[in-house]
C-alpha cells in the first residue's frame, strides 16, 4: 500500500477545504472558521462546464476501453507491483552461475520457480537455444511495448490536466459574457461572477490535484517496472553470451542509483 498517496491527497484536501472555510478579520488579523463558506464553492453550472466539458473532452480523446483502465490505475498508485532491482540482479547471478557451471540447459529445471512472467519467457528463449540475434531483438521489442503502452495510459490524465483549466477558462468567458449582458440586473451579477471565479477553481483543482498527481505516479511505476525489465534484458543476454557472473553483476549494478547496490553482496542491500 502506497501510504503516501494517500495521505498526500487527504491531506491535501483537507487543506483546501481548510483553506475554504477560514476567515480573516482585516482589522485584528483574527481567524476564524466558518463552514458554510463551503457552499460558496458549490455551483452547478461551473460543475457542469468543468467535469462534464472534461469528461467529454476525454471521451472524445480516447477509446472506452482506454478510460475504462482508471480503476486499474488507481490500484497501481494505491497498491502497486513491489519492484526490487537488487533482488532481480540477484537472479541473474545466480542463473549465471549455475549456466556456467552446468550449462544453459541446468537453467530449466529452476524456471518453474521465477515469479516474474518476463525473466521466465526471457529465460526460456535462451535454453531454446533461440539465436541472440532473436532474443535481443525480441526482448527490446517487448520493452519499447511497454514503453508505448504505458505512455498510452498516462497520456489520459496529461490530456485531463490540460483540458481542465481550459474549460476553467470557457466558464470563466460563460460567466463574463453572461454579467456583460445582464449588467442592469443586480441580482444576476453574483451568480454570473460566481461562475466565472469557480470554473477557474475547478478547472485548477482537477488539473493539480487530480490529473497531474496520477500521471505523475503512474509514471514512477512504470520507471520503477522499466528497469527491472531492462535488467532482465542485459542479464539474459549476458548468460546466453557466457558472461563471467561476477562481471554480469557489476554491469547490472550500474543500472541502479550510485550505492544502490553493492556487486558481491549476495543479498544486494543498500549500502550503508
């Protein structure tokens, strides 16, 4: 469970709306509380414009089966996959060593107990004796897939992030053009203003706190998936060249952040 996201947007919220129901006193800079300001944030128009604009922007922008991934990607921002680098070099090593003790064709009989989808089918395609040349070929073909998709899903909450202010935008002129013409009516002025002010308000909202975050995150996921995919793709091909262990170790710990891991710790903790 990913405790920050969601305290980052508890708190955030509950900020905000702190923000909405506090009052200065200009003259004694005195604070209070006054929780029905919040019904001064509430406008079906604005609502209307912003959501339903966004919404349909979007709708329009991608197909039902692309919009209907959204609650899958809450669950990779909530509850995502645990990628851990130094246990997947740690793998490699292993595989490594065993290939040059025993051979690419010992690798098999281990292969039932890889978890990860992509090392064992990596792996398989080596004790296939499948040309490098292919796996190589095969293995960054799968990784720009990958790329692609994921650039895919995340392009839903980039084009929401900037559709949201600019039908922010649209209700603000709505409620400009709606005071412009009805300037003799005192009572239409507050509403009209009100619109104007709070679709800018939505439309910020939806895109700083809702669309940016979840692109954001979502593209730390796939960072963090991206490399251990390309770990896996340098270390198989490492094996099938017949790489000595120790060097496929160093080389895979050059991938990670400086004293990420150390080569020749078996248990590939972070340096302390």
């Amino acid at each position: 469970m990913d405790l920050m996201s969601i305290l980052g947007w508890i708190l955030g919220t509950l900020l905000i709306l702190g923000g909405m129901i506090t009052n200065t006193n200009p003259t004694t800079k005195a604070v209070s509380f006054n929780i029905e300001n919040i019904i001064n944030f509430g406008d079906v128009p604005s609502v209307l414009i912003v959501i339903g604009g966004t919404i349909t922007a979007l709708m329009v922008s991608f197909s039902g089966k692309q919009l209907a991934k959204f609650p899958k990607h809450l669950k990779i921002i909530f509850a995502p996959t645990k990628y851990k680098p130094e246990d997947y070099i740690g793998q490699i090593v292993e595989f490594a060593k065993k290939a040059r003790i025993s051979g690419l064709l010992a690798l098999e009989e281990d292969l039932d107990k890889v978890e990860d989808q992509f090392m064992k089918n990596s792996l398989m395609m080596v004790v296939d004796s499948v040309e490098p040349e292919k796996v190589k070929l095969q293995l960054e073909t799968q990784l720009d897939y990958l790329d692609e998709r994921h650039a895919q899903d995340r392009a839903i909450y980039d084009k929401g992030s900037s559709y949201a202010p600019a039908f922010g935008m649209i209700g603000t002129l709505i409620g400009l053009i709606n005071l412009m013409q009805n300037l003799s009516d005192i009572g239409a002025i507050g509403p009209n203003m009100g619109v104007a002010l709070i679709t800018t308000f939505y439309g910020t909202i939806l895109s700083n706190f809702i669309f940016s975050p979840i692109s954001n995150k979502l593209k730390i996921r796939h960072e963090e998936e991206y490399l251990c995919k390309m770990i896996i793709c340098e270390g198989v091909q490492a094996i099938q060249a017949g790489e000595n262990p120790n060097f496929i170790e160093e080389r895979l710990a050059q991938l990670l952040p400086k004293g990420k891991y150390v080569a020749g710790n078996d248990s590939g903790s972070e340096k302390q």
